[in-house]
DNA sequence: TTTCAACACGAAAACGTTAGAGTTGGTGTT
DNA sequence: AACACCAACTCTAACGTTTTCGTGTTGAAA
C-alpha cells in the first residue's frame, strides 16, 4: 500500500526544495529547463495528483457545491441534479449532496455542516417541513456568511438570492385550458395543502384558468392531500362522489393515483374523464393510457441553477443583484385526455 | 457579510494563544475554568464552528465517502443511495456523489478526483463501459493507494475488494420458477447483453429454472438488448412471432415495454402471458396490470454497503479478508402474473 | 576589477486546526 | 533555601500547497 505521494517526498527524493518542485510542475519560468523536467518526470512516474484539501485550504475554495434536496428516490429531483452536474463538471466542480428527508432539523445540520469550509455555495430546495414552520434563519445565515445560495423549484420568497423556478401557476393554467378546450365542463384538482409553495401556485393557475373562461370555482372539486404516503384512499373517495369529465394532478403519483381510482369507480380514462399531470417522470411515460403531463424540464432547471451559482463564485464582482429565473413548462399530451 | 470566525481570530480578541482557545473548546482541563467559560461564550456567540477542511488536513481523513454510481434518474440507484445517506448520516459521514454517466472516461476522472483527498472512501457500481472495456487499473490504483472500495450491484470479480450484491441468478431463478409453477410452459427472457454482468447472471438464473424443470432452452426466446433507448422496437419484434406463455424481464423497463408490445399483439397480461420483472420501483407499483417484479431491497444493499465501508475505515487494525455479501431478493407477486 | 542584472533555487509564511512539548509563576515540602 | 510540583498557559510542528521574498552564483558590461 503505498500512500499518495506528495511534493515534500518529490522533493527529498530529488534533493530539491519543495518550493522547486512546485514551481517545476507549474513551469515556473523561476526554474531551470533541466529541473522543470527531472521534476515532472519523477511525478508523473509517481503520478503525483495535488492535495485537493490542501489546495481548498489555501485557496479558501473548494471548487465544491453543495446540494440539499428533500428526497433523493425521486424523478424530477433526480433530473434537475443531473442538469447541476452536467454543468459543474463541465466548470471544473464537484458536487456533494444531502438530503434533508423533509425534515428541518436534518435540513440545517446539512447547511451548516457543508458551509464550514466543505463547499463554495448551495443549491437547494427546501424541506417541507421548513416551508410549514417559515424558518429560514439557517439559509439566511450562510447567506450572510457570503457563501451564494441558489434556490430551486420549492423557493422562498423572503431568502434574497439567486431562484429557478417554472411558472407553476403558468403551468397549470395552460393544462386547464387544455382541458376545458378539449370538451372538459367540470374539472377537478387535486393537490397539496398549501403551505407545499408549488402546490399552492398550481392551485391558483387551476382557478385563474377556470375564472377565465367563465367557470366557478367549486371547492368540492379541489382536494388537498396533506399525507402523500395515503393518497390513494384519499383520492379514491373524493372521487367516488364527482362528476366530472377532466382533473388535474399536481404531480405524477396523484395523476395515477386518479386513473386507478377512476378505473376502480368504472370510469374511463380518457373517454369519461381527461387526466393531466404535473411532472414528467418514467411513470407517465409507461403508463397506460399514457399521461399528460406538465414538463417541468428538471435537467434545465438544474443547469441553469448550476451556471447562475457558479457565475456568482466566480466573478468576485458582487453585484447583489440577485436574479429569479422562470422557466417555461411545457404540455406534453399523450392518451390521457380526449383530443 | 462577516466571514466566519476562526480560532486565530478569537485568540486575538481575547488575547489569549490559539492553542487555548482550541484547548477550551475541547475542555482540555490544561485550561482553568474562568478561560474556558469565556472562550466557550465567546465562541458560541459568533458560532464558531471549526473547519472542516483544515480538520481534514490534519487528520488526513475527510468523513466523507465518495459514491460513483452511472446514473442518477434511475429509482434503483437512488434507493440505494438512500441507504447509503442514512446509515453515513448516523455514523458521522457525509456523501459526495459523482456520476459517470456510464463513460469509462468520466468514472476514471471521478475516481481520480476523489481520491485525491477529498473522501476517505469509495462505495460504487461500475460503468457500463468499464465493464465492456475490462479495464480496472482505476479501481486499482485507489485500493493500492489504500482507499477503502466498496462495490455493488454491478460488481468485478477481478477487483478484490468488498462486495454488496444480491442474489441475481437465485432471484431470476425464483422468478422464473414461480412463472413454472403458474401455469406457463413457454418462457421468453428480455435480457441485456452480456457484459453487463447483472444481464448475464440473471439469464443463467433463467436457464437455470428451465433446466431445473426439464424445459428446453430454447435461444430463440432469448433477446439481448444493447441499446437501452430503443428497446421498445426491438422488444416489439421479437415478441411478434413468439408463442409464449411466460416472460421474465431483467428490468422494469423492459417489462413495462413488453406488456405494451403484447398488448399492441392482442395478447392480455395475465390471462395470455404472465410478466415478471426485476427491480421494484414506482413504475411496477403503478401499471396497470401492476408489476410482479424480484425485489432488489437497494436501500439495504445500500446501508450494508455503506456499514461494510466505514467499518473498515474505522478499524484500523486491516484485516485483509474481503467480503461479499449477497442480499436476498424477494419476489413481489402482483397482478402482472396468472395465480 | 568592480558592478549588476539574470538565473536558479531555497526559506518562510500562510490557509485553520490540534497535540505534545515547553514556559512561567506560584505553592508546598523538607 | 533548595527543590519539586502544579496550574495555566504559550510555542511549535504538522497536515500539503502556493507564493513572495531572499540569496548565492554566474556572466557580462563598464
């Protein structure tokens, strides 16, 4: 087992300073022609890579993101990392990632443990759990430790920082109009409970839509699930006493979720009722009938997130003008709704 | 924006030497307790929190575990990543996640990266390429240089190291004996190519099953895909002239494509031909007919892969024995098959 | 022969931390 | 009075780099 070599051992085995061999391996012009070569063949031979920790430590960057996300067995979470790190590889970073499994405690241990020297900044979308109690204090306080921090999808409009989201409510919006320019008279939503930033937004795209084209809005017909993991009874019993020909999911497992329990209640998808989803997943591609949905373009959204941090690291400029970027959705209709 | 507080600076604020401020901190009881009460306060008041990379240097171990996986969207890997974060969340390890996007090239600058300081281990699943290519000097050079590696699910029996993997022949095997003993008497596998070592075991495991059972095996219900994205074509081509009764996929991908293809072929799922596939994700959960699939339990292989690295990080004492610890599979029966 | 720049290299400090080895001043023992 | 001992610190080295500033040796110009 021999340990990584290091410039100190270079050094005593070629009877040179240390300092000599460093500057040889960044040809140095201080060098002579003949050490620069001795120096780099001996390393090579050795295949002396530098000490990414100590360089972090004396260069006081790290060249590392950091990502927190809510749930990592999660499709479009797992885009939108594969967008970051598309990008930071590409800029020369790595990334590092921690789940804050929803949870707020676990969500600031993250945030605190990865802002004390381990990375540059943050990319990140909030637990839910820190959306519902409003505590930000742990965000703003990296914040004002001037690491940049860049937020995504589940944002949070009182932290000033660099945001990408989608136009959720835009979103949503376009799906309804859909719906109710494809035969649909009586759509239903189901959704998130409120404080969720995104199911909220989606909601108020699904009402605007409805008030533009002169519809009511029912509150029977909008049901908010508070317990994802039993969604399924849910949705199966504020379907059984509805009548209506198009619903809208906020996400992909409460689209399904619908359809399975439209079949179970013999009706049928899309003929009786049209079904639009929020998310474009494996799920809604393999599904039969296959969904529409609302593409929320993850790999973008995490490229685009990826570039807006990595700008701010690099130019040292420090406008503070922080930027929100909105990303376009955009409908992607498959067998789900009538046409 | 106030940079965080070192110890140098804290030193000097209350003029004392740095050693006795970290000394404090520790509460060395070299330190009189009136100083240790005031460092304390001090350092708790502007929330001193040490840093990890200067810690890293000095104790020339980051805490940190370096997992290189091929592929993020993808529920198996996420789950096992899952598995991974919690049991090095609890033990006191943060994770870095590097993705080789199943290139050779990447994995090896991945690897390479990382070893150079920046984890104190690996816990991963080879490329695609790598495995075609049979070229493991990468691997190698980490492990001589005395990184701990962990691999799973796709694993390389030349590389000697720790292994999590499950038990893909004994899962095919049962899947293929459960489709035996339900009726079926013509069974088709859709199956990747064989370098793919995963691909491979679970096809010995059908031939197994068939053999163990006095069917013939027949190599024209065999398919061998290469190209992951176009799968559905071929699957559909291949299925268009088989009389079969039974089909046993290698993953929820090729299953889910099958049923659509037998179902374009007016052939129902169960009543004509019974499915079953490998690895349980949302998709299997969701189809409809829902999925009978051989579960991978990745979030255990995960937790044991991640338990096998740090204890070996932890006991120094290095004992060279190896292991490889084969996860049982368990077959999730569901509505796909005939009962 | 003196002067001086160019050359080729070495020493040291710095990044932030820790731990072991000094140092100081005071108390207690004989 | 001499010594040992203890408390409560400070110093120093070390982890692996990079970079600034020195410094000794050339060779050439004056």
């Amino acid at each position: 087992m021999k340990r990584k070599i290091t410039l100190k051992q270079i050094a005593k085995e070629l009877d040179v300073s240390v300092s000599t061999v460093s500057k040889s391996l960044k040809d140095s012009k201080e060098i002579s022609k003949d050490t620069k070569e001795k120096v780099k063949a001996f390393a090579k031979l050795y295949n002396y890579k530098p000490n990414n920790i100590a360089l972090s430590l004396k260069n006081r960057k790290t060249k590392t993101i950091g990502i927190i996300i809510p749930e990592i067995v999660h499709h479009f979470f797992t885009t939108v990392i594969r967008g970051i790190e598309k990008i930071a590889g590409d800029r020369g970073y790595n990334v590092i990632i921690c789940l804050s499994n929803n949870s707020f405690d676990k969500e600031v241990l993250n945030l605190e443990f990865l802002a004390n020297g381990s990375t540059d900044g943050f990319i990140m979308s909030v637990a839910k759990e820190t959306q519902q109690k409003e505590d930000y204090h742990h965000i703003q306080e990296v914040i004002s430790q001037g690491m940049p921090v860049v937020m995504f999808d589940r944002v949070i409009d009182e932290v000033i920082c660099d945001k990408v989201i989608i136009s959720d409510k835009h979103g949503a919006f376009e799906a309804v109009q859909y719906l109710i320019d494809h035969h649909c008279k009586k759509i239903a939503i189901i959704s998130t409970v409120d404080y969720v930033s995104v199911g909220k937004l989606r909601t108020s795209g699904y009402k605007e839509a409805l008030i533009a084209n002169d519809f009511e809005i029912d509150e029977d017909l909008i049901l908010k699930i508070e317990d994802v993991d039993h969604s399924e009874e849910k949705i199966e019993e504020f379907l059984k006493e509805k009548k209506i020909d198009g619903l809208f999911a906020v996400n992909e497992q409460f689209a399904v979720n619908a359809i399975k329990a439209l079949t179970k209640l013999k009706k049928r998808v899309p003929e009786d009722v049209s079904v639009i989803g929020f998310t474009d997943g494996v799920v809604s591609k393999s599904f039969i009938p296959s969904l529409s949905t609302v593409n929320q373009h993850g790999e973008d959204m995490g490229a685009k997130a990826a570039n807006l941090l990595i700008d701010r690291l690099e130019n040292e400029t420090e406008e503070q003008s922080f930027q929100t970027t909105v990303l376009d959705t955009s409908l992607i209709i498959r067998d789900s709704v009538r046409k």
